[in-house]
C-alpha cells in the first residue's frame, strides 16, 4: 500500500455486515487520509457508515440507486463500493450541512467553512490549484439546489463537484448521506482536498440542444402540469414532432435545459404520466426550457475521460465519479450499457449513480461529474 496513492474495493452481497467487512478490509491503511463508501440503497446505511469505527480516517458516502466500481456487473445484487486516498499527497477536511429543510444556503456555507477550518485555513483562501470542493447531498430532500448555491458560492475560486444520493425513481424511498459513522437524511457533506497531485474536475454532458423552446406554465416540483398553457405531455410530443423526431415513451430519451450564461441547467425527463411530464430535478412556473436530444452517450463519456486523463499527467490514480442514473437508464434502452460501463472500466473508477450532480453553484442532470486524480510520476 506504501507506493499507492489510491484504492478501489467492491464487494457484493445481501449482508450488510459482510459488505461491510470486505470494504474494511480493502481499505485499512496506517496512512489512509479519507474513505468514501457508496452502497445500495437496499442495504442498512448504518452498517456501511459504521465503518468509520474500523477505519482510522473519516468516511464519508450516501445510498444510492447503483453503485460504479471495479468487478463485474452485480445484476440484482446489492454492491457496495470504496476509495481510500492514502499518503502525505492530500490533507483532508469535511463539513457537514444538516437539516437543510431549515436553512439550506446558510448551512451549506457553514459546512465549506468547517471543511476549510479542518485544513487549518479559510474559505477566502482556498487555492484552485491545491484545492477542490466533493460534495453529497441527500437527493430527496428537495432543498438540493440550494445546497450547490450555498456551497460553491461560499468558496467561489475553487471547483465544486458531487452528487446527490439515488434510489429507484418510481418509489417514495428516503436517501441517506454519511459522514464520520452518522447517517443523515435532509443533509449535505463538503470534503475539501488539498492535494499535491494533479487533479482535473470532471463534467460530461452528452445532450444536444434543439432548436424547440417551451414555457412552463404549471407544475410542482418535479412534475410539469402544462407546457404553453396547455397539457405538458401533448403538447411536448407536437414540438418534437414538428422538428421530425418523437417522444419515446413511456421513458423518454429527450430533456430539458434552462440556459444559464450560455451553459445548459439540464433537467432529465424521467417518464410520462397521462398529461404530466416526471422529470428527476424540479423545475419552476415561469421558467423557459430547451428541449434537448440525445448525443453519442459514450462516445463522450469516452472523450471526457481521456481529456481528463490527459490533464492529470496521462495516467490516473484513481477517478471519483457521480453518473446520473438517467445517463445509465439512456444506455440500457439503446442496448449500449455494456459500452458505457467499459468507458467507466477503462479507469480506475469508484462512485454511485446519482439523482442529480453538483457542477459549481448548478444543480443538474443526465451529466457525469467527478474528480480524476493523477498517478504519481515514476
């Protein structure tokens, strides 16, 4: 372990204690610095978070819908998955913003300056060229958004990446994040590096913009009532129609975006109930929407890995990845998961299929997002 830097572990099964073990085992270091630990949303969160009393540095993690890491595909088999950071290379600190639902931009601010103040130094004086910003925040506890603002606009200099934790889109499941053996929902984490080693904030979007642009003009968190005051899903099936492409259904393949400053605000179109349109993030009356179509998912994916590969030195120790489950969903309907999952192989790879992913101050979607950290040199 003396001349690693990083360490990916995976482990399957239906027993949360045994998954539990494994990663332990795959982790235990006298020098590790930091664990993240993801793992299914169907095993006990407080066994993986429990892993902060066997381990002698903070875990950190969420449940989540699935998890990426090396190892086969599990199929229906719960996994879990772990990266250990080890080495006088990094210096870590964590904050925690809990019980966002009270003040969502204060303690996402509060909890940069508690990661700052663990390194021994200030928001102000974070270094993007030392410094980067991982974030966790539960997905379903609707003060997301907000999170992504309070903490990337508190240290402004530095790059903010993360995602939030995931479960199935169709059932009313709670999401949970972890850090330092506490298991919280209605919580976000900031994990402040400061690293010695190259590291490159990853952001893949594979979405093109159409020309269509719509109004909402009814709706309620992540459901769209009515697209130009009439009933959303008809009417969003006659734009695309008009531009000579349909609205597969009942899992769409196109999306949203509000474009902010020229970047794409992406809001994933989970499926299509009667009239109502289910997206994965919520949107707001009065806002102007893109319709997006569908790229070359893994053609980019593949292209972003290896510019990323490319910053940090051409090899990487190790990628810290947060994929949202839309791109995973897009991939299994085109036949091209397999693909996808190799693209992600071909590095060393650990993270979890997110609901949403933090680039900056934006919340978004259908984007992979993730921190590639660089080998050292021989």
């Amino acid at each position: 372990m003396a001349d690693r830097i990083a360490r990916q572990t995976f482990a399957t099964g239906r027993d949360p204690a045994a998954l539990a073990r494994a990663l332990v085992d795959g982790l235990a270091a006298r020098d590790l610095r930091i664990a993240f630990v993801f793992g299914d949303r169907r095993l006990d969160p407080e066994t993986l978070a429990g892993t902060q009393r066997a381990l002698s540095a903070p875990v950190v993690g969420c449940s989540t819908f699935g998890v990426l890491g090396p190892g086969a595909p599990t199929g229906d088999e719960p996994a879990a998955v772990g990266l250990g950071l080890y080495g006088d290379w990094v210096r870590v600190g964590v904050g925690v913003a809990p019980e966002l639902s009270k003040a969502a931009l204060t303690r996402s601010r509060d909890a940069v300056h508690a990661a700052a103040a663990a390194l021994g130094t200030t928001m102000d004086a974070l270094d993007p060229g030392r410094h980067v910003a991982i974030t966790l925040v539960d997905g379903r506890c609707n003060h997301e958004e907000a999170f992504c603002i309070g903490s990337a606009a508190a240290a402004p200099k530095i790059r903010f990446i993360g995602g939030s934790a995931s479960s199935d889109h169709d059932q009313d499941l709670r999401t949970f994040v972890w850090a330092n053996g506490e298991v919280m929902s209605d919580a976000g984490i900031v994990i402040l590096l400061d690293s010695d080693q190259p590291f490159h904030a990853v952001v893949s979007a594979h979405l093109m913009p159409t020309e269509l642009k719509t109004v909402v003009t009814a709706a309620s968190g992540r459901v769209i009532d009515e697209l130009d005051g009439r009933p959303a899903a008809p009417r969003l099936r006659q734009l695309i129609a008009s531009i000579g492409e349909q609205l597969d259904e009942p899992r769409p393949l196109h999306a949203f975006a509000r474009y902010i400053d020229g970047v794409p605000y992406v809001r994933s179109l989970y499926s299509i109930a009667g009239n109502r349109l289910i997206l994965a993030s919520a949107v707001e009356t009065g806002h102007v929407l893109r319709v997006m179509r569908p790229g070359d998912l893994v053609k980019t994916t593949t292209r972003d890995l290896r510019v990323a590969a490319d910053r940090v030195g051409g090899t990487m120790a190790a990628f810290l990845a947060f994929s949202c489950m839309g791109r995973h969903s897009e991939a299994v309907i085109r036949g091209s998961d397999r693909q996808l999952a190799a693209a992600y192989a071909a590095y060393p790879t650990a993270g979890f299929q997110t609901l949403s992913e933090q680039s900056g101050m934006l919340l978004v979607n259908h984007t992979l997002t993730g921190l590639a950290i660089g080998a050292p040199k021989p």
